[in-house]
C-alpha cells in the first residue's frame, strides 16, 4: 500500500461506525453537511440513473450505494478500507462491493458512470487515479466525483471582537500539500485525517489532460430546509463554499 492508502484505510477502519452513525442519525454538524448540503448537489449532476451501470469508487459504508440502488442504476462498488466495506456490503446485501483502491480500480469492465463522492480528497496523485477512471469508463462515459472546496479548505477560524470569522492561511492556496484534521471520536480516542490539497488549475488541467470536457459544476449550497433545521450550520454553509461537485465526460 503507498502512503494515501495507507492514511485513508487507517483512518475509515478506525472511524467506520461513528462515521456510519453521523451519516445516517441527524447529528447536527455531520449529517447535515452530507444530506442537506453535498448529496443534493451530487444527485443533481447524476440526474436520471436508472438502468445505467454505474462504479461506486470508494463507496464507504455504501450510502450512495443503496440511494442509487433504489433509483434503478447497477451498481458495483470498491473501497480501499475493509471496516467500511463490511458495512457496505451488510446495507446492500447482493451487491458486487471489492476491497481495492482508485490508485488499481479492482474491476476490468465498462462502466456508464463512475461516481466518487468525498473520496478524490484522500488522492495525492490526481492523474493517476484519472487515468484509471478511463480504463473503466466507456467512451461518452461520465466520471461524477464532490470534493472539499478547494479555496477553503485552505482556511483557517479566528475570532475577532467575538465574531467567529474564516480567513485564508491555513496553508498557502498555492501549497498543494497535506492537511491534517482531528476527528473527534464519540468513542474516545480522536484521529487525525489526512486528505490532499489541490488547486482548482491543477483539478482542470487533469480532468483536460486525461481527455474529458467538464459538462458541469456545483457550488454545494445547503437545501432550504436546512435553514429551519440546523439554522447555525445553515447560516455558515450558505456563506461559505464547503464542497464542491464535478461532473466531466470522457471524450
Ligand atoms: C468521506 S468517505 C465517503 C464514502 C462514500 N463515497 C460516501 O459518500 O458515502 C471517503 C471514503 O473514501 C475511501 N478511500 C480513501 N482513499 C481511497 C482509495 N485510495 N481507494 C478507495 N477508497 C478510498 C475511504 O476508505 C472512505 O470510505
């Protein structure tokens, strides 16, 4: 295993209940950023996927999984973290779900759609993991991946005159390197997560580079619901560019 997998493994098979728990139980801070602000966005540029086949790479504890399931597509699957998968494949009972990584997709057919939701961030070589897209993609194909906002994550809290405010500084937007988080663990112990920081001209200049055209973009914002819901983090996510959803078609 090279590094990434190394860090992402670690940390999903640390994580894999809580991060589960927060996805599927209406925990303020967690289930709302994915739910109400993310998945929306994502479901949006996939559009009509009934009987389409699609690749769930890094399908996590199959979420999106079982949501495309019910909406008609075929779905297969791979993550890279065993914990997560065990989930997975107890949510979607039946389902073709493989331990493997985005860096050696596990499969060798063609697919309508691969699909990437939250998972692009743990990748520091782009290219590579473009380029096993195409292997599986069928020409015309759609590669559908959401990522952290790569403008802010660059950002980091302060607080001036009691005003909770986000400025620029965490690491230089320029600086494509690692970023470190803590998890906090209902459990106990917390766990650092890495992903990789990239700017918006390297992500178009290897969506360009590996042959596709970038057909469409979104800017996730909360749904309105939300603003009743978790009126704090709807407030924050309807300033603030949190993620971010790409939808690119191999020419
Ligand atoms: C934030 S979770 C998203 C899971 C799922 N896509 C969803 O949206 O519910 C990120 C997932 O990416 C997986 N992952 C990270 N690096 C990977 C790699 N190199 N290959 C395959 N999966 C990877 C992790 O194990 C984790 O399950």
């Amino acid at each position: 295993m090279i590094t990434d997998e190394k860090e992402a493994s670690k940390a999903y098979n640390f994580m894999a209940n809580q991060y589960h728990d927060l996805r599927t139980k209406k925990y303020p801070g967690y289930w709302m950023y994915n739910e109400l602000l993310e998945v929306p966005s994502t479901i949006e540029l996939l559009g009509n996927v009934n009987g389409k086949k699609i690749l769930d790479f890094g399908c996590g504890s199959g979420i999106y999984t079982k949501n495309l399931t019910k909406r008609g597509a075929i779905i297969k699957g791979f993550d890279i973290s065993e914990e997560m998968l065990k989930i997975a494949k107890a949510e979607n009972p039946g389902l073709d779900l493989r331990l493997g990584s985005g860096y050696k997709i596990p499969f060798d057919e063609k697919f309508d759609i691969v699909f990437a939701s939250l998972v692009l961030d743990y990748f520091s070589n782009w290219d590579k993991a473009f380029k096993q897209v195409k292997k599986v993609l069928k020409k015309g194909g759609f590669f559908i991946f959401s990522i952290g906002n790569p403008v802010s994550e660059c950002t980091k809290k302060i607080k001036i005159r009691g005003q909770k405010l986000r400025v620029l500084g965490k690491i230089s937007y320029f600086d494509e390197k690692k970023l470190y988080a803590t998890w906090k663990n209902i459990r106990g112990k917390n766990i650092k997560v890495v992903s990789n920081h990239k700017t918006y001209e390297t992500i178009i200049k290897t969506i360009l580079k590996n042959d596709f055209e970038i057909v469409d973009y979104k800017d996730c914002f909360p749904l309105e619901k939300a603003k009743k819901l978790f009126p704090q983090e709807y407030a924050f996510t309807s300033k603030f560019p949190y993620f971010c959803a790409w939808k690119v078609k191999l020419k």
